[in-house]
C-alpha cells in the first residue's frame, strides 16, 4: 500500500487546489464492460449504481485509488452510500455552476468526491469542470447561474478510467455535450471516520521545514511553499492570506496537530 500512497507535496496541492486526478491501471476490459453496462440502463437506479454495475466496486478497490483515500481520509475511511451516475446525454446544455452540500463550509478535510469516468472524454462531450481553489468559498446557488466561463476553471478533459477527487464544495459544473457520444461519471462521496494521529500518507518529517521563498510562487514543489504562494485563482493579497491560514488549519488537522 505504500507505494501507493500520496507524497506530502501532492497533499499539499490537493488542501490548496480542491482537487487530485488518479489514473489507475484497471484490469483489461473493465472500462469498457462499465461503459457498456451503463448505455444499456434505461433508467437511472440513484444510489443503487453499484448494484446495477457491481463492477463499479474494482474501481473504488484499486490499490492506487485506495492509496488516495487513505492519504486523505485515514486508513478507516467510509464509501458513503450516497453515489450517482451522470450521463450527458449528445447535445445536452451545460450545467450550472454548483457547490454540492449545505453550503456550510468545511474547512477541515472530512469528506469529498470520487468522479469515476469509464471513457475517454474529449472537450465535446460536455467534460465537468471545475475551479481549482474555490472549496472554501461560499456562494448562493442562484448568483452562481449567473457566472459563465471563471478565469482558472478546468475542463476535466480525461482518459478511460481517471478518478478525480475533489473537495466536497469545490466549485464545479459542465460543458454542454456537443458530441454524438454519451458522456458518463459515477460520483461517489467518501468520509473520515477517524481523526488522524499522525499523517496518513508517504510523509517525511523534514517537509515542510524549507524556508518560505516568495520567488518560489507557483513553482513550488515543498509542502511550506505550496501552501504559502500557491494561488490558482490569482486572489488579492487580503484574500489569499486567508487562504493560507485555512490551508495551513488543514495541514496541521491531517498532521494530526490541534487545527
């Protein structure tokens, strides 16, 4: 399991930009067999998406998927048993942007999304798109239908099999589906159980004691300065302060340091 697990860097990225994208090597056939399944459905069966498609559970299974999980959420994490099946139906609209939720931020890391997607997804087929660094923003639902394009957002243009992971309230919507193809995502909702004592992933304990070096920006590659400089939105300084300590209150909550 421990090769599979996450670097201190890339938990780093994942409390500043919302989200982490995994790649798994699925066994031969399995997208495919999932793909299949899933345009043979003539109904939507909700929460019951695994039962319909049991092969849905090799996917969740996969160590390198497992790997991500427990980095985040502790070897004791729980597959909620809330998960759905989008299809993007050929010449579909988009979707507006949306936090999922309550809108009652989060802002220690205790649950997120899964986003399985069976098949290559082209940026025609309606891709989800989200907003790098958004999940600790709130905003109503309705002023939110009034955003179109938002400098930063990205298109989650994939290959057969990604997972994307992404903060429960990061900020998310979709193309409209231009294509003749189908587009599928699985979402899946994934919870702590446990706070941590100590950190869950390939940590070491030297990481975040490099200096802080402002140069250093968005090209950081140490825990200190991503958290520090990273900004994928490009916030003000009076925003982005903010950011840090939130980032920083994270950090130490998975360190399993008082938050």
């Amino acid at each position: 399991m421990n090769e599979h697990l996450l670097s201190d860097a890339e938990v780093a990225r994942f409390l500043v930009s919302g989200y982490h994208l995994v790649e798994p090597e699925l066994p031969a056939g399995l997208n495919e067999s999932i793909a299949a399944q899933l345009n043979a459905l003539d109904y939507n069966p909700g929460d019951a998406i695994t039962e319909a498609v049991p092969e849905l559970w090799q996917v969740l299974d996969h160590p390198t998927v497992k790997g991500a999980l427990v980095s985040l959420l502790g070897p004791d994490y729980e597959v909620q048993s809330h998960r759905h099946w989008h299809c993007k139906q050929p010449n579909s609209p988009h979707m507006n942007w949306h936090q999922d939720g309550l809108n009652n931020r989060d802002v220690l890391l205790n649950r997120f999304l899964g986003l399985y997607y069976p098949t290559d997804v082209t940026p025609d087929m309606g891709p989800t798109i989200i907003v790098p660094g958004t999940q600790f923003r709130n905003a109503p639902t309705d002023r939110m239908a009034t955003y179109s394009n938002i400098r930063g957002q990205v298109p989650l243009v994939v290959k057969a099999g990604t997972v994307a992971f992404t903060h429960y309230d990061l900020w998310h919507g979709t193309a409209a589906n231009r294509s003749p193809h189908k587009r599928h995502m699985i979402k899946f909702l994934f919870r702590r159980t446990q706070n941590n004592t100590a950190p869950t992933w390939n940590h070491d304990p030297e990481a975040a004691n490099k200096p802080a070096d402002w140069n250093e920006r968005d090209r950081a590659e140490d825990v200190t300065n991503i958290l520090n400089f990273t900004n994928p939105l490009g916030v003000s300084q009076s925003d982005h302060y903010k950011e840090r300590a939130i980032r920083r209150q994270n950090w130490n909550y998975l360190m399993g340091l008082s938050a």
